[in-house]
C-alpha cells in the first residue's frame, strides 16, 4: 500500500510535535535526521535509475522469472522514495532546510549487478540506523528511526534471499557509526549542492576486499585506498564491526597499504572491518581506514 502525501505530511508533522530537537553532544536530533536523509536520497536515487535502465523484461532474462519479483523491487523503490519524504517534511516542519539530493554514480552495469549494490546498500541502510539509535535523544524520533529501520531490514532480507544467500545470516545486526557510514556510502556521491548544510561527520581512507571469497578461518586482502598513512605494522590490526563489540582477527602487513586478514569465527553474513590504531576500541579516534564490506558464508 502506498503512503499518500498528505499521511507522509500527517506523520511528519506529528513528529515534529514531539518535542524540541535535542542535543548530545555535538551532533543533535536534526542532526541525525539530516543524515537519515542523506542515506535515504541515495537509496531512492538507486532504485530510481536502475528501475530507469532495467525492465521487468530484463529482469526476467536475468534469471529472476517471477513478475511478482519485480513488482516487490517496485515497491521497494517506493518504500525508500517514501522515507525520502517523511523525512524531508519532518525537518521542514521543524524549520531545518532538509539536505538536497546530490548526484550518484553506482557501479551497476546489469540486473545482476543492480541487486547485488542494492542488497549491499539495505544492509548498510539497517547498520546505519542501529548506530544512530544510541544517538537519539527524543523517543518520538527515536520510534520513526526504528521503524524505517525494520523496513530496510526486511528488503535486505528478500534481497539477500533472491540472491541466494542467508536473509538472516547472524542473530544480530551489525551497528556502525555515522563516519563509518559516511566512508562506505561518499564513494557513490559525485557532487551534492553546495546549498546543503555540512553534516558533522568525516570519511575514512577506504578499504577495499580484492578477489576471493569470505569464508569463516579464510584469509582475505584488503586493499587501503588514498589517504591511508602507513604506520608501524606492529600499530594497524583489524577489527571487525559487531553489536557487541568489535571482534580482533589476524593481520598481516603486505606493504603498500596491502593486509591480509583471518576472517574470524562468529562473523557471518554482510560484515565490515575497519583498521586501527592499536586493539583496543575501534571508535573514530583510532581507525586508521574502512569500514570495508566483506560478506561472509
């Protein structure tokens, strides 16, 4: 069932009517909003160019046969452009001039490839959205969160079954902080208007998995791209990003940015891993690169 705009309007000005915008810290409830939307202008644009270039047709060609498949990936598309616009009339309701849409670039070149990006990208979406669950101060903002964050969850599940892997592939979702957001979603961004307001957050040098496939106990390179500052190999170790807590693996320096690293036990389905400054925490003060995308079977 589609939202109509005046119930997107309805809600978001319900919302709105909770209560003032909070602070915690630096970053403040519209704060996290503008980075909700940020996220969801990215998913809505990807949805909206793939199902511009792939017709059910090609989806059918591709293998996925069943027409109810692309009238789910339709309504995934409205799903997102939905919470696009929840959120853009949430913050103008609150009198904060919502962020624009920027202009993308996604390494999608068949259906194939469309899917995979698009089941990388909700899962990301639900890490996203878990994180900034402890950023939240207002309860009313902190239930919207949680509901989109259930949505996204469940087109990550179908779109990960469609594609032959696990809907559910651990027992907990892995959260990640608004800057390790910010690093795996900043390479689709081409350019964004100038007019949009910076959001207090930052990219990390990215890190990339080469060839192969994750298993539990395999060894996988990662590849530090621009800006990573090569230290001591005795200071970078890998950590990998879980609900509680991270989860060290093994790490060996190839040189030149280059690592080759255990997958360890008890991480399975879309994972990230990140590196840092000594094994101690994995926070903002201390990674040193990622967070990249591994999915583990």
């Amino acid at each position: 069932m589609k939202f109509s705009s005046a119930l997107i309007s309805l809600a978001a000005a319900g919302l709105v009517q909770a209560g003032p915008v909070a602070r915690r810290g630096d970053i403040t409830d519209a704060d996290i909003l503008q980075y909700a939307l940020t996220l969801e202008h990215l998913e809505a644009s990807f949805y909206e160019q793939g199902l511009k270039n792939y017709t059910q047709s090609d989806f059918m060609a591709a293998g996925f046969k069943d027409s109810a498949f692309f009238t789910n990936i339709k309504m995934v598309a409205e799903d997102e452009k939905a919470h696009e616009d929840f959120l853009t009339k949430a913050l103008s309701a609150a009198g904060v001039k919502p962020v624009e849409r920027c202009t993308y670039s996604f390494p999608a070149t068949d259906v194939k490839s469309f899917l995979a990006v698009g089941s990388m990208l909700e899962g990301v979406g639900v890490s996203a959205y878990l994180g900034a669950a402890a950023h939240i101060m207002n309860a009313t903002y902190l239930s919207a969160a949680g509901s989109i964050l259930t949505v996204e969850a469940r087109h990550s599940a179908y779109l990960r079954a469609a594609q032959g892997e696990a809907p559910a592939a651990q027992p907990f979702d892995n959260p990640l902080d608004f800057n390790e957001v910010y690093t795996v979603a900043s390479p689709f961004i081409a350019s964004c208007p100038d007019s949009n307001m910076m959001l207090p957050v930052k990219a990390f040098p990215s890190l990339m998995m080469t060839g192969g496939k994750a298993m539990t106990g395999s060894m996988v390179q990662l590849m530090a791209g621009e800006g990573f500052e090569k230290m001591n190999a005795k200071d970078v170790h890998a950590a990998f990003i879980t609900a509680t807590g991270p989860v060290w693996a093994s790490i060996q320096d190839k040189g030149n940015g280059k690592f080759m690293v255990t997958v360890p036990k008890g991480v399975m389905g879309q994972s990230y891993v990140v590196l840092t400054r000594g094994d101690k925490q994995a926070t903002d003060d201390n990674i040193v690169a990622g967070p990249a995308i591994i999915e583990v079977s």
